[in-house]
C-alpha cells in the first residue's frame, strides 16, 4: 500500500461513526454466583439459602403464584418476623456482601478499551430477576447506563413494605425493548409502544449481545438471538454447563462460555470477535448506502 493509499485509509477510518452496542446481563449466576440473597439476607434473617428458597417454591406452587413475587413477598415477612427493617440502606449492605464471578470488577474497563478502538460505545445493562437495590450495593453498579430488576415500594420510614417491580422472563423481554428504543424508565407503558423505523432506534438487536445462564433468560437469548444479535450462555459450575450446553445445543444461544471474566479468557475472546464482526457489518451497510445513493 502506498503512502496516499495509507493516508485515505487511516483518513476513512477517522470519519467512520462511532456506534453504540449494549451489553445486557442477567445477574445471579451471570456476573455473581448463586442468588443474591443467599449473601448477607438469608443470614440476617436466620435461615439457610435452601430453605428459603424450598419455602419459597412451596408457597407459589400451593397458590399458583409468580416466584418472583413469592420470593419478594417472604424477604418482607421474614424479615418482620425477625425484627429486620428492609430499608434501602439495608439491601445496599447485602449488595456489597455479594461475590462477583473471576474477572468481573475488571471486565468492564478491559471490554471498554477495546470497543473504543474499534470505534465502538459499549453500554452496559443489567436485566435481572434480582433486586434492584442489592445491586446498587455491589462494586460495579456504577459500570450500567441502566438496572432494570425487581425493587420495592418503600413506607414515610424508608421501609420497603411492597414489591415495585417483579422481573420475570416475560418482563426481561420488555426490557430488550426499551434498550432497543432507549426507553430508561421501567414504568413507561407509553413510548414502548409507539412506532420507532427500525433505523432510528438508538441500539439495534443486530448491537447486543446478551450473558445469561438459566430459565429466566431464555426468551431473552433466543430473542437477541433471533433479531440479529449474540446471546451467550455463562456457566460457573459443572452442573450450570450442562444447561449452557443444552441451550446451544438447542439454538437458543450463540456461544457458551465459563463465567470467567479476565483478560484472555474464552468469553473475553468472544466478545472481542463479536464486536469486529459488529463493527465490520455496521462498516459494510454503510458503504452499500454510499454506492446505492451515487
């Protein structure tokens, strides 16, 4: 390559746009091991994690109930009965108590570097079924644009005595949405619904990729997956990687990968390749655009 072939290269480089991709995670077993809850809560309140979560299973099954809003619904009585008042700050403590995956506190600096080279703006999401509030305790809630989760309705005292929001895998879905269409409050029902032309919407499912691991995220992973995203499919344990495997396996994810964080490993690999291929399909569009319009 010559000298003046060089410069226009480096020149069409400059002028390329930057483009925003989202990164949306779940939480529990995504980017922390187990439930949140079973860190500083369960503790709190005197019971172990397994017999909380058997109580919470019994009470949704015997009423036919959503497990989201059982599980939120014993957290408030069991925290009465042992004479706990659940403010905000008390969830925060929890949060912090919270164990993050291998890699974590440093992933989003390290993924962040990298899309700035390729000219990319990443924004980070969290679409989970955990508590809005523990997560604003954890070290990284200052890393996402937006949390969207469950959370309380709180008394003149400050103590929660309602559920707000329960995220269930339906709901996740609807947060894809408001991503998509650059929507931050959960309680919108009205721009939601409002036509947006595919072009003019600020992230595109084509630029998200989403990291989940069980139930809840399935409709969100095959849903990214199926407009033109990447879903990856996390696993911390043996057992966790045998649901991973089974949604690849079943189509429903793209990759999987262990939820191991640091640099050089898999799913940093991964990423790094999905975002080329981003950059690379974005680059490509728009120079179809440029000769179509000649």
């Amino acid at each position: 390559m010559g000298q003046e072939e060089h410069m226009e290269t480096n020149k069409r480089m400059a002028d390329r746009r930057n483009i925003d991709v989202a990164l949306v995670y779940d939480f529990d077993g995504t980017l922390a091991p187990g439930n949140m809850q079973e860190f500083g809560f369960v503790q709190a309140i005197g019971k172990d994690p397994k017999g909380f979560w058997e109580k919470t299973t019994e009470l949704a099954a015997k009423n036919d109930a959503n497990g989201i809003l059982c599980y939120m619904y014993l957290m408030l009585q069991e925290a009465k009965a042992n004479g706990i008042s659940l403010r905000r700050e008390s969830f925060r403590r929890f949060g912090a108590m919270i164990h993050l995956f291998e890699g974590v506190e440093q992933w989003f600096a390290l993924i962040n570097r990298y899309g700035k080279s390729k000219g990319i703006n990443i924004k980070h999401y969290i679409n989970s079924s955990g508590l809005r509030e523990m997560i604003e305790g954890t070290t990284i809630a200052k890393r996402f644009e937006n949390i969207y989760a469950c959370s309380f309705l709180y008394d003149v005292d400050g103590i929660a005595y309602w559920p707000a929001v329960a995220v269930d895998y339906t709901t996740k879905t609807q947060f894809l949405f408001k991503i998509n269409k650059g929507i931050r409050e959960i309680s919108d029902n009205k721009k939601i619904n409002e036509y947006v032309a595919e072009g003019d919407r600020p992230i595109p499912f084509e630029r998200m990729i989403y990291f989940g691991d069980g139930e809840t995220d399935i409709p969100s992973m095959k849903v990214v997956k199926e407009h033109g995203g990447h879903s990856i499919a996390v696993y911390g344990d043996e057992k966790k990687m045998a649901t991973a495997m089974k949604l690849i396996n079943e189509d429903r994810v793209n990759f999987v990968c262990k939820a191991d964080y640091s640099k050089g490993k898999e799913i940093h690999a991964v990423v790094m390749r999905i975002l080329d291929k981003i950059r690379s399909d974005y680059d490509f569009q728009q120079l179809l655009v440029t000769h179509q319009k000649r």
